[in-house]
C-alpha cells in the first residue's frame, strides 16, 4: 500500500470546503436553534421557580387567613356562650325575684284576707252578743229557753254570714 499525497491533500482541502460549508449553513443555524431552545428552557423554568415562590406565597397567606378565621370564630363563639349563659343566669335570677315577689305579695293578701275575716268575725260575733243581750234582758227566761234563743240566734247568724 502506498501512500498518496495528493489525495490526502485532496481529503483535507475536501473537508475543509465540507466543513466551512457545514459551519456556514447547518452549524449555525443548528447551534442558533439549540441556543434559543436553551434560553427559552431557562426562561421556563425561572418561570415555574417565580410560580412556585408566588404559590408557596399564597398558600401561606391562605394558611394565615384560615388560621385568622378559625381563631376569630372560636371567639364569636365563646363570647355567644358566655352571653347566653350571662343572659340565661339573669332570667334565671329574674324569675326567682319575680317568684319571691310574688309569694310576699299572696302572703300579704292572705293575711290582710285573714285580718278582714277576723274583723268581719268580731263585728257579728260583737252584733250576736248584744242582740243576744237585748233579748234576754226583754225576756226573763230560764235557762233553757235562753240556751234556746242563743241557738236560735247562732242558727240565724250562721245563715247570714
């Protein structure tokens, strides 16, 4: 085998052109579309990094506010409790007042009720006594007629009343 020169030279001067014609039409362009590929690859994922940062952001403020929600509803709530049972102890203590109340004024009824009966009793009873006098002093009876006209007149007082 014999080596030949001129056509290794004619392969070096053939590939040059070749690769100054690559260079020119294809590498270019090539690397230009895989350069722009690149940068549209890292403008994407800066994006979903500066989308990521803005969720994690907004899940935490969702996270606060829920937070702020439940802590203010439990409060609504706890002050709801303790104004009812504020409210149901003061009916409770009204009602107790008003029962109290209630029970001194029948009392006081039943005994100004008890004290008119006992005068209104007095009265017929002092009435029952002088009639009953007037009448034995107009009669001289015996003891048996005067036992009878005290009956008589306990009877006819008994029917009054």
């Amino acid at each position: 085998m014999e080596f030949h020169w001129e056509s290794t030279v004619y392969a070096l001067v053939a590939f040059a052109i070749l690769y100054w014609l690559l260079n020119k039409y294809a590498f270019g362009p090539l690397i230009g579309m895989m350069e722009k590929r690149r940068q549209r690859v890292l403008e994407e994922m800066e994006k979903a990094e500066a989308d990521r940062k803005k969720a994690e952001q907004l899940l935490a403020e969702q996270t606060e506010a829920l937070q702020t929600a439940r802590k203010e509803a439990y409060e609504v709530l706890e002050k709801a409790r303790q104004t009812s049972s504020k409210q149901a102890d003061d009916l409770i203590r009204e009602a107790r007042a008003e029962a109290a109340r209630l029970k001194e004024d029948a009392l006081r009824d039943i005994e100004n009720e008890k004290q008119k009966a006992m005068a209104d009793l007095r009265t017929q009873v002092g009435e029952l006594s002088v009639l009953i006098a007037s009448k034995i002093i107009e009669k001289e009876v015996d003891a048996k007629e005067q036992e009878a006209l005290i009956r008589e007149h306990l009877e006819g007082a008994g029917g009054r009343s």
